[in-house]
C-alpha cells in the first residue's frame, strides 16, 4: 500500500522514531546530517561560505583524517590498475523476503533514503567477510550530464552515483561505531547515466509524484513496498577497494564496492533533481546538484576486480556476475 505524505522536518523526525528509523541516524548519522560543512554554498545573509573539502580537516580535529588521510576516496579507478582477483565470490542481498520501506529525505546535502528498521537488509560477499546492514542510500549528482559521480572510471565522470552505506552488524552495534573501527563499513556504488530509459527501482524514487515532496531541505516522504534488487542490472562485474566515507569525519573503515555497468535515469528525472533545493523554501534556490567530494589520490592502494580488465569485450556469463538475492542460487 502507497501511502505517502510531505513531511517537515520536526513530523519527520517523529515518523522516524516511530519506525525506529531514528536509530540509524543516531551517532554518526546525526552528526553528518547537523555538523557546519558543505560545498562552499553561502549562508543567506552570512556572506560566508560552508568549509568547502580542502577545508573540513582544518575547521574541526576530528576530521584531521579529511586532511592528512593516505587511504581517501573517491578516487579516479584507472583499469588498467585492477588486478583480476578470480576468488572473488558473487555479492548477496538478503532481505528476509520483504519490500524495503523507509523515508526519502532531502538533507539539504543529499538526497537520502533511510530505511525503515523491518526488514533487516544485509549484503555480504565480494570482498566482505562479513554481513553488513543496509544503514542509508545516497544520491549524489551534477549540474550537468556526464559530471556528478563522485567516483570515475579512467578519468571518465557519470551524471550520477547512487552510494549504499551499510555498516558491520557482526562487529558492531551502530554505524557510529562502525565507522571508528576495522571492517566498519561498507558501500556499494552504482554509477548512474542519462538515456531514454529509467532504472525499475529508481523510476519509484525520482517520479513527480515522489521527487516533488522533497523539493526544500527537510523535506522528507514515506515509501514502501521497494523491491531493492531492481537497483541492480541483470549481470555486472565489480571493483573493489580500501578507503573513506567521502564526507567528514573521512573514517578510513570503508570497502567500497563499485559495480562496473551503469544504470539509466531518463533526463526528465536528472531534471526534476537539478530542481531540488540545498535550501528551506524561505531562503534562496541553491540546487542540490554538485555535491560530490573531489577526486583524491589513490595513491599505492590496491583495486581489484571480479573479472578480468584485460578482457573487457567478453561478457559477464554466470552466477558469479549476479547478485544473489536471498537463497537464490543462481540470482534474482
């Protein structure tokens, strides 16, 4: 059942105590969501600006890492640097055999979906050799198509990067705790291009319908029955390697997870998320676009990958380039 309604900011905090949603965004959450960091957009009426990324390690000592960390990201994936590590096992989602809900919330940073507490959504497998909890999925994109991932494939920019965070549910109890210690955390990448076609699961975060409740920052919107194997193409290979969340505090506990064939949003959708608003709607329109990390460097860090780069003509083939969803054994 669709029902939804455009939540302000206090009426969302409640539903999401209601669900139980608060807990996740506890902790580090919590900070990342409320700390004074940004792009460089200027505060109405301030003149001044956010710290923009060079700066974050400097305004505040907890994120030093921001500053002097050497295992970073996003970083630039050149392929010719991915060694084919053919041990790899396929990728597995497990949700308990039900629709994902939760609120897509547009934090004037990012537009969020925080699932609800039930169910329980984990993936594990690749390169994890634990089961990590799905804990937010983010959107970030561009004012322009072909620019907004913040991740590149040799030097090549997508329109747009769907990152899940998931954190080690074995190890740890929260994704604030998750983020201080090894194996923490977790975050698959999906890069995102502009066609005539749209992603089944995207098309229900990004219609009217949706999209236009969260215009201003705040602004928040209940989904349910979302089936989150359907962000996911049919047959994929992926890169993996060790680095940071890509806001602050830049805790270096992060698998990235970077699945190497692209999704479609139609242009109509990139459209309607240019037109989402960093601000309240009493202040001035700054559009939510733009707000990815800048590049840093991948310096002697190893990438690895589930199929072989030297061969990039030959199609993924087999359950080992599916997601497993569940106990399927041979994918969704």
């Amino acid at each position: 059942m669709g029902v939804a309604a455009r939540l302000s900011a206090p009426r969302a905090l409640v539903l999401w105590a209601a669900l139980g949603a608060a807990g996740k965004a506890r902790g580090l959450g919590r900070e990342l969501l409320t700390e004074r960091w940004g792009w460089g957009a200027k505060e109405r009426g301030s003149g001044c600006s956010l710290p923009r990324p060079p700066f974050w390690g400097l305004v505040n000592a907890a994120w030093s890492l921001c500053a002097v960390g050497k295992r970073q990201s996003p970083v630039d994936v050149e392929l010719k640097r991915v060694l084919y590590d053919p041990f790899l096992p396929p990728l597995r989602l497990s949700t308990g055999g039900e629709k994902l809900r939760g609120t897509l919330y547009n934090t004037g940073r990012h537009v969020s979906f925080l699932p609800a507490p039930r169910p329980v959504v984990n993936v594990s497998g690749g390169p994890l050799l634990y089961s990590h909890r799905l804990s937010e999925l983010r959107l970030l994109f561009g004012a322009r198509d072909g620019a907004g991932s913040e991740h590149q494939i040799n030097h090549q920019g997508f329109s747009a990067e769907v990152q899940l965070i998931h954190f080690n549910q074995e190890l740890y109890g929260n994704l604030s705790a998750a983020s201080r210690g090894p194996n923490g955390l977790a975050i698959l990448s999906l890069f995102v291009n502009v066609a005539g076609s749209s992603n089944p699961f995207l098309s229900r975060l990004l219609n009217r319908d949706t999209i236009t409740r969260i215009s201003y920052k705040n602004d928040a919107y209940f989904l349910q029955d979302l089936s989150l194997e359907l962000l996911f193409p049919e047959s994929f290979g992926f890169i993996t390697y060790q680095g940071s969340l890509s806001t602050p505090p830049c805790s270096e506990t992060v698998t990235w997870i970077l699945i190497d064939r692209a999704l479609n949003i139609t242009s109509l959708q990139m459209h309607s998320l240019r037109l989402l608003s960093q601000n309240p709607p009493s202040q001035i329109f700054q559009s939510l676009s733009g707000n990815g990390r800048p590049l840093q460097p991948l310096a002697h860090r190893a990438l690895r990958g589930n199929r072989d780069p030297r061969h990039p003509e030959r199609r993924c083939r087999g359950p080992n380039y599916r997601l497993h969803v569940d106990g399927a054994p041979h994918g969704r």
